[in-house]
C-alpha cells in the first residue's frame, strides 16, 4: 500500500504542475459555459457512481476524470464487503468502479455479489497493475471493461461503452419478459374461454387447442395437435367441417355454420389466419347455443299460441301504431273489412275502416292521442252497430307507443279485449363482433385494458377509464362488491363467475387470474349483457302465466296433436274442462277421440281431416262426455303448424266451455215454444169467438124481413170475418209476432170476390204487392180498410154488372224517409216474403191504394160530409194508422193511404 501512496502522491504532484502552467483559454472558457448551460438546460438525471477503492487519493482521480468528460454524477467509496452490498441496496448504483486488489475484498468477489444482487450494473476494474489472464477472467465472470490507473483518460469512453451496452440488454430483457407476459396472457385468454377454440395450418392440421376443445374431445393437447378432423370424429362430421374450413378460406372472411351433435346445436366460426412462417391457416370458435335455440324456440312457440288465441278472438282487434297504421289484425278484423291480411297491415286504419284519406275529426284514436286515456265510441258499418275503443299502450319509458283498436258487435255480445308484446331479439357474438365487454385489471384492481364498449357502458372514454379504481367507475355497493370478488379471486387463483345489476341492466362476468411466474399478477374476464335474455326469460314467464290465466278465466284448453309420433299435448285447464286428472291416461289421437260423444265423433274426426288436407283452420262446436257420464258443450278452433319446407309438424288449437250458453239457448228456445203454442191458442180461440159472432149475426140476419138491416149485419159479418181471418193468419204461419200482408191481401180479395159472387161480371183484381210483414196492431186497421174499399167498389163501381179491374197496391213510398235499405231479420222467412225493418232512427212510410176503373163518384162528393158507414169507418182506421187519406175521382175511383211502419201508436 505504500507503493500506492507513493504513487497518488507523485500523480498530485503532476496535477498541481499542470495547474500552474496551463494559461487560460477564453475560447475554452466560452465553450464550458456553453456546454455547462447545456447540462444545465437538459437537466440530466445524475449517475450514481459507486466506487469500490481504499485510496481516497485514486477515488478523487477518478472523479475529476468523470467531470472532465462532462459525466453528472453523485458518487459514494466503499472499501469493504459489508459495505459495498449495504450500497448495493442503499444506493442502487447505475456504475461500479472497483479496484482490483483491496486488503480483504477484491473485484471477483464483487462481481460475484454484484450478478447477486445487481446484475445489469454496469462494472469496470480500475487497478494499478492487471495480467492480461487476470483481466480476461474478469470479462469471462461479467465484468464490463478494465483499465490502469495510469491511464484515466480511456474512462469516460469505458463508462460510456459499459452504460450503452447495459442499456440494450436491459431493453432485450424487458422486450423478452414482455414477448413471455404477451403469450402468458394470450394463452390464458385462450384456455379459459367457455367456448372451444382453435387453430389449423394450410393443411388443415391442429396447430392450437385450447382446454375447452380437449375436454370436448376428451383428449390432451399434444394428442390432437398435428391432427385433422378426421382423425378426432366420423367420416361425415369431418368432411363437414373440412368443407366449412375450405368455405373460410375461399371467402377471406368469417363463415359461420351450426352443426348437431348428440342432441346439442354448436356454432361454428372459422375465419383464414396468417401463420408465422407466412402461410395461411384457419382459426375459430365453437359455441354451444343449445340453450339459446331452445329458449328462442319456447318464445316463438309461445308467440304462436298467443297468435292462435289472439285469432281466436271474435272481437275485432287491431294494434295501431301513433300515426294510425295497423300494425297487426286479428282474423275478426280482416273477415269484417273483407281484405286479406296484406291489404290491411301498414294502411292507416280510416283507409281501412271508412275508407277516408285523413282522419275522422270524431275519431276516439285522435281524443286518446290527447288524454293518453282510454276513448271510445259507436259506429254503424254494414248496417250493425258496434263499439270501438282505443287503448293507449304505453313502453317501459312511459311513452306513448301506439294503440289497442277493439271494434266489438255490440248487437250480440261485449268485447274481449287482449293486448301484445313486442318480443325482442337476443343477440350474442364474441369480442369485436359481439357486445362482449373484455377487461384486464392489475393486481390493485386498477383496469389497465378495456373493450372499447367500455365507453357506451360508463359513458366516459376509455382515457378516463384506464388507472381508475372501483370506486371511481361504479356505484358504490356494487364497487365495494367487486374488489372483494377480485381479491378473492387473485388470492385463490381460480375462475368465477357473477351475476351484476348496473343502471338497469343484467351483466354475466367471468373473471379469472393471469399467472406470471406462478403469482397472481392480473385479473381479466370479460362481461356479457344478458339483460334480453333475462327479459326474455321474464316475458316468456309472464306470457305463459297470462296465457295460463287467459285459459282459466275463459275456460279454454289448449292442446297439441305431433302426427309423426302419435303424441297428444294438453294443457291443465284442457284437462280440467274435459275431467281427468293429469297422467291417468296416455294422450293420443284414439284416446282423445274416446272423450267425446259417440254422436259427434265423425264430426270431430271429419274436421280433423280437412284440416289436414285443406291446410286452414277449422271450428266446431260438439259435445264431450266427462268420466260421470256427464255431458258438457264445447267450441273447438285448430290451426294446422308446418315446416319450412311445407311439412306437417303439428296440430294445435283451443276448446272453450260453451256449456253454460247452450243451456241458456235452449232454456231460452223452450221458453219461445211455449209461449208460440201459447199465442197460437190464444189466436185460434179468438178466430173461434169471432167465427161464433159471426154465425150469429147470420141466424139474426135471416130472422129479420128487413133487407136494409139484413145488408148492414152482412156487412158487419163481413168486418168481423176479416178480423177473424188476420187471426186464422197468425196462428197458420210460422211467425207470430206479424203478419205477411201480401198473402193476407190475396186471401182477403179472394174471400171478398167468392162473398159476391151473386154479380154477373165480377170485377178482376189486380196486386201490386211488397212483401211486407206488419205488426197485428197495424195489419188489422189495415185490414179492415181494404175491407171496406174493395166491398164499396164491388157493390157501387160497376153497375148494371158491367166488367171492371181493381187494382190493390201496397208498396214504400219513396223519398219520404232518409234511412238505409231495409234489412231481413225473419229467421225462417216465406219464399218471396220478408220481415221488413228500418235502421234505427228512421220509419219509412207505405202506400196502401186501391183503384178502380168504374163509374167513380159523384159529383160534389166531400168527404167530410159523407153519412156512409164504410167510409167514416175508413177515415177512421186511417186515423188510427197514423196515416193520411186522400180520395180522387178520374176515370174511376182512387182511395190512397199513406202511413208508417212498425212503430206502434
């Protein structure tokens, strides 16, 4: 060491010299002040410089060395092996400049510490004197550079060297841990997918698997890679999926396919992969959408029991959108519009119904628009009266949607109303292409990657997303939940699974941990909204419930007939209305048949055919016999259910208790029989009692010489005659409420002719007759006057016996009454008759005239002063008729008397 001191003392000797003669350099000067105001300006970070030396002296050395190559530098000397590794971890040194020799520590053994504890610091070997084999042992153990104290001047250039090449193998191994942390997360991305992934080479061989696919095939990685399809399934599935690998390829593009296997539908996703060595391979995804297709299958089964019972309806229904257009009909709809379904859905409903080009300005959906309440209102179409009511439908927002268009014929039976759901669409697709949410958060549960759906979901950008805690993205029950689940999951490394409610939505999240060298160091998973599938489990749930009630409430049964199997589906309440209880006995179509009435079997079995053959609905109303041998009424409606291809799959319809209704009908028509045989007693006594009157006007006609009062019993006789015949009318038809005029005018005449057949030329009657049916009280004043009138010109038109015509015409007159055509409501009309009705609000007014071509009347006839029986009788029936009487005298005699119909007085 002496040999050291002598040395440093020498070297500071030589540095005071050079001191002392150096002159001053103004140009020198100028550039350290520049090159100073550089380091200044930048702002370097300083090295930390850890000197490993004994002599203070050579430690300065090195020092002013540093400076004098423009090195910012902070440095601390150790001289001793505690001490340098206390600086190791104290100081963390960015260089190690070491002496090779020191009393009890030397630079191998620091190396060695050094790889230890510090291995990418940068370490050079400042000694005295090296052999050339010494220093070549030092490069081979991880030192970066040596050189002699004598020979400073090289040391900035070393330093520099040593820093340089640290730094780039620094940069290698972080890119290299990168590269290993990036296929880490990729292959556990891979692996812990629910869905089978996989890639393949040009040729169709397995290059990746991952656990998913194994487990499917029951096989390990190693066994399936280098394979084909061939060689994991039979012939034909592998000849499937080598046809959609081609198809990928050929497309350049995602091709999607579904397969069948072992009862479980898969979807498949291949698209063309570029491989390292440049090649193109095929990559996918399978997913099981068993589940899915099943649950899409029950809501569009749903759907359709809902549409048969909607079409079921007998009311008119029609669902209407906010500005009028029809959106969906039921059958009742299109049957009293008289348009196919095509010609009906997306027309405005005022085209349809009206038809108008604009709304009626009295239109319910216009006031409903405006009171978001319910609106209705009466309508005549087609001379039948009925009630329309407009319900708002309202959307979960509590807007207005659209409307419920219910027309119910009020003349025979109330409304019943039903209202329908859009179903909604559920769709699922993976990362990119679906709204699939994929994260990565660090082991501070901090997101360090998002999904750029993140965005939508937090309604901020992924810039405010990234670095954030829990706490700070969502609310906070549900954050103080996730990072407990997130810790939890780190701590115990394994996958799970959660359900999340957020801002009214429904969220499916698997999360599952990162490795990195065996620890816990990120948590990923990704999200699925699964809110339209819980909706739709929801609605489904609901429409089943509320079809359930609808069946309860009404008493219908649905059932379902699969030819194919022979297989019957019931549902409870078609178990309860035809009594049996649920699995006593196989459903099938033989059984079935057995439940019903031996009469109405052939029925049942013969509309079950055209159904079949036809391809349309039918309806029956038939008789079932209950276990206790009780009989019960039901309405039967079938629809018949195909494939794509024109296929029958099923049959399905609906049974209605009408028992209760056809004990009303025929306590109603027992009741309508006995009273018909009531009044037709009662109509032949009074026939009877006037036919007495009568017989006994003709025993005191011929016990009487006077012939004046002879021909007034006569014409009594024949008054009373003609009231009796009205009743002998009644009681002969097959309708008692009226009376057929025409028949009875034709009967009157003919009796009235035979009652003077004394008279040498009998006039010829004429008719001019409606077929009109009146009421008793207005056919028997009616009567009478044509009594009357026909019997004055038989006796005074023709005298001397002269030939005459009379003509008799009763018909409406026109122009009188503003009213619709009148309508047939006689259940079993006559051939060529019929029960004449106005509308309601109108009474059409009739013309009864008889004329005759004779002699006519007298001259200076007045009405008002006649003493004539016949004719004040005559005013006074017309009088009674509510009618108006008019008499003219031109080329004979016209007696004309208009009235009313039906209305009584």
């Amino acid at each position: 060491m002496k040999h050291k001191k002598k040395k440093a003392t020498k070297r500071d000797k030589m540095k005071q010299a050079k001191k002392k003669t150096k002159k001053p350099n103004a140009a020198g000067s100028e550039k350290k002040k520049k090159t100073g105001q550089k380091v200044q300006n930048k702002k370097e970070k300083k090295l930390r410089v850890l000197i490993l030396e004994d002599n203070p002296a050579d430690t300065e050395l090195m020092e002013r060395q540093l400076k004098k190559d423009d090195f910012n530098f902070a440095a601390q000397r150790v001289d001793s092996r505690s001490e340098y590794l206390k600086a190791l971890k104290a100081f963390e040194p960015d260089l190690i400049l070491a002496d090779y020799n020191l009393p009890k520590f030397n630079a191998s053994q620091a190396l060695a510490l050094r790889k230890k504890n510090a291995p990418l610091t940068p370490f050079i070997i400042v000694t005295g004197s090296i052999s050339e084999e010494t220093a070549v042992e030092c490069i081979k153990q991880g030192a970066d550079d040596y050189l002699l104290k004598d020979r400073l001047t090289r040391l900035g250039e070393a330093v520099r060297q040593s820093l340089a090449n640290r730094r780039l193998q620094s940069e290698k191994m972080a890119a290299e841990e990168s590269l290993r942390a990036s296929e880490l997360l990729y292959r556990t991305f891979f692996d812990s997918s629910i869905d089978m992934a996989f890639l393949k080479d040009n040729r169709f061989r397995y290059l990746q698997a991952n656990e998913a696919l194994c487990r499917f095939y029951g096989k390990t990685e190693n066994k399936i890679l280098g394979g084909t399809d061939f060689e994991l399934m039979d012939k034909k599935a592998a000849a499937r999926c080598r046809q959609s690998d081609k198809q990928a390829l050929a497309e350049n593009g995602i091709h999607v396919s579904e397969e069948m296997v072992g009862g479980q539908t898969f979807e498949t996703r291949k698209f063309p992969v570029k491989l390292t060595d440049g090649r193109i391979g095929v990559g996918g995804y399978i997913c099981d959408i068993s589940e899915r297709k099943r649950s899409r299958e029950q809501i569009e089964q749903a759907a359709r029991k809902w549409t048969i019972t909607f079409d079921a309806i007998r009311d008119v229904i029609a669902l209407l959108s906010v500005d009028q257009t029809i959106m969906q009909a039921n059958r009742a709809f299109a049957e009293l519009v008289k348009k196919p379904f095509k010609e009906i859905i997306g027309k405005k409903c005022y085209e349809i119904m009206h038809p108008h080009q604009r709304p009626n300005s009295h239109c319910p959906f216009k006031k409903m628009l405006k009171s978001k309440k319910r609106e209705s209102m009466e309508l005549t179409i087609a001379g039948r009266t009925f009630a329309v009511i407009v319900d708002p439908i309202m959307n979960d927002a509590g807007k207005l949607s659209g409307a419920a268009h219910i027309v119910t014929d009020i003349t025979e039976r109330k409304r019943t109303e039903e209202m329908l759901r859009e179903m909604n669409e559920i769709f699922r697709l993976f990362l990119k292409h679906s709204p699939i949410y994929v994260f990565i958060k660090d082991e501070n549960i901090r997101p360090i990657y998002l999904s750029d759906n993140y965005e939508q979901m937090l309604s901020r950008p992924a810039s405010e997303i990234l670095g954030k805690n829990m706490d700070e993205l969502f609310p906070c029950e549900l954050s103080r939940t996730m990072i407990a689940d997130d810790k939890r999951i780190l701590r115990e490394g394994k996958p799970c699974e959660f359900i999340e409610a957020m801002n009214g939505r429904t969220y499916s999240t698997l999360k599952f941990p990162i490795l990195i060298n065996g620890k816990a160091k990120y948590l990923a998973g990704y999200t699925t909204d699964i809110t339209e599938r819980r909706q739709a489990e929801e609605l489904l749930h609901e429409n089943q419930h509320r079809l359930l009630e609808a069946q309860h409430i009404g008493k219908i049964g649905s059932w379902e007939w699969f030819p194919a199997e022979n297989k019957v589906v019931w549902s409870d309440e078609m178990y309860a209305l035809f009594g049996i209880k649920p699995g006593i006995r196989e459903l099938s179509t033989e059984t079935t048949i057995l439940a019903f009435h031996p009469d109405d079997r052939p029925m049942i079995m013969e509309a079950t055919r055209r159904t079949l053959e036809e391809h349309r609905p039918q309806d029956v109303e038939c008789r079932i016999l209950l276990p206790d041998n009780t009989i019960r009424y039901v309405y039967g409606h079938a629809e018949i259910i195909m494939d794509d291809e024109g296929r029958i799959v099923k049959l399905m319809g609906i049974y209605q208790d009408i028992t209760e209704r056809k004990r009303a009908e025929d306590q109603i028509r027992a009741s309508l029989l006995e009273k018909e045989v009531l009044l037709k007693e009662i109509h032949h006594r009074v026939k009877n009692n006037l036919q007495i009157i009568s017989g006994l006007l003709t025993l005191q006609a011929s016990q009487i010489g006077d012939e004046r009062l002879q021909r007034v019993l006569r014409e009594s006789q024949g008054r009373i005659w003609t009231m009796a015949l009205i009743h002998q009318t009644l009681y002969q038809s097959g309708n008692l409420a009226d009376i057929d005029m025409a028949d009875y005018i034709r009967s009157l005449a003919g009796n009235l002719l035979s009652s003077h057949a004394q008279v040498a030329m009998p006039p010829t009657i004429i008719f001019n007759l409606l077929p009109l049916r009146l009421v008793i009280d207005k056919a028997i004043p009616l009567a009478l006057i044509i009594n009357e009138l026909v019997t004055n010109a038989m006796k005074h038109a023709f005298p001397d016996g002269r030939a005459g015509e009379i003509r008799i015409s009763l018909q409406e007159r026109r122009g009188t009454a503003r009213c619709a055509p009148l309508k047939n409501t006689d259940p079993t009309p006559k051939e060529g008759t019929a029960r004449l009705v106005p509308e309601r609000g109108c009474a059409p007014t009739y013309e009864l005239t008889v004329v005759d071509n004779g002699a006519g009347l007298a001259a200076g006839f007045d009405l008002k002063n006649q003493k004539s029986l016949g004719l004040q009788l005559v005013t006074m029936l017309a009088r009674q008729l509510d009618g108006k009487l008019t008499i003219e005298s031109k080329g004979g005699t016209s007696v004309t008397i208009t009235f009313n119909s039906n209305e009584k007085n």
